[in-house]
C-alpha cells in the first residue's frame, strides 16, 4: 500500500472519539491525544467539528484514516495532521499531506501552509520535505508535560507544479 486517496470532511462525534483512542507505538505515543489534556479537550469540543478539525477518510476502504486541524490567519493556514497508527510507516504520508494541503487550499482559501512537528519525528519531517515543507525555525514548546523541541516548516502555494 504506497498510494490511497483521501477525502477531507467535517469531524463528527465518532471521529473524535476515534481518533482520542488512538494508540501509536513507542516513542510515538508522544502524539496520542490523551497525551495532553487540553488538546484532547479541543479535539472533543463539538465547536471545533467542521471549524478547526476534519475528518480524512481513505476513500477505497471507506473509513477513517486521519485527521486535520486548521487554523487560518490570513492566507496562512497553520496545520496539524495525524495518520491512524496502523497507517503509519506504509508509504501514504506524501498523499495524505498533499489531500490536506487541496483541502486547506480549496475549502479554507490558504495559500501558505505552516506545521510544527516535534524534532524527534524524522519519519514525519521527511513526509513534509518531499510535500515542499522547509524548515523555517526551531523551538521549545511546553505540551505533554514537559518541555518538548519543535521544528516549524512551512511551504508556499500547492498551485506551483510539485
């Protein structure tokens, strides 16, 4: 499995909890939503569904298979994106990327992208260089408890060949 195709729709009741009992391996369970306590509470809160956070649906299975938070400041669209753990490390990080950026592009009119990605993850960092993400800084975030290293990337607009 190196390719699906992904359809980006409004989060519901039953994504969110989905998603909040979503378990990645190892050092990768940084990333489970219950990790953080107020950023579970904001992919629970229902103002957020169809706002803030959307479902990606793989469109041949016909089930969830990730998530998207955006946040639009201007024509920046800050990102977070997350795979479901048994989808990881399978080669669909690029179509997936790519499915959220159409999406941030089309429905919410971004024509720069932004995401922060902690430091540690280099599977997810080199998903993002080959989507046309770059670094533009390092920094320290308190989440999860501590005091975690971030990497911010960014990209310009999805309409230039690429």
């Amino acid at each position: 499995m190196a390719e699906a195709d992904f359809a980006i729709r409004p989060m519901t009741a039953a994504d969110a909890h989905a998603v909040a009992a979503w378990r990645y391996p190892g050092e990768y369970s940084f990333y489970d939503a219950d990790a953080d306590p107020d950023d579970l509470a904001e992919l629970l809160d229902p103002a957020e569904w169809g706002r803030r956070y959307f479902a990606a649906d793989d469109l041949a299975r016909r089930e969830l298979a990730g998530f998207v938070m955006a946040k639009l400041t201007g024509r920046t669209a800050e990102i977070g994106l997350g795979l479901r753990p048994d989808l990881t490390g399978r080669g669909l990080g690029e179509s997936f990327v790519s499915a959220c950026l159409r999406f941030a592009s089309a429905a919410l009119g971004a024509q720069r992208y932004t995401l922060a990605v902690a430091a540690f993850n280099r599977r997810a960092i080199t998903v993002y260089e080959r989507a046309g993400f770059r670094e533009a800084e390092r920094f320290e975030h308190y989440t999860n408890g501590g005091l975690h290293s971030f990497i911010r990337m960014t990209r310009e607009t999805i309409e230039a060949p690429g």
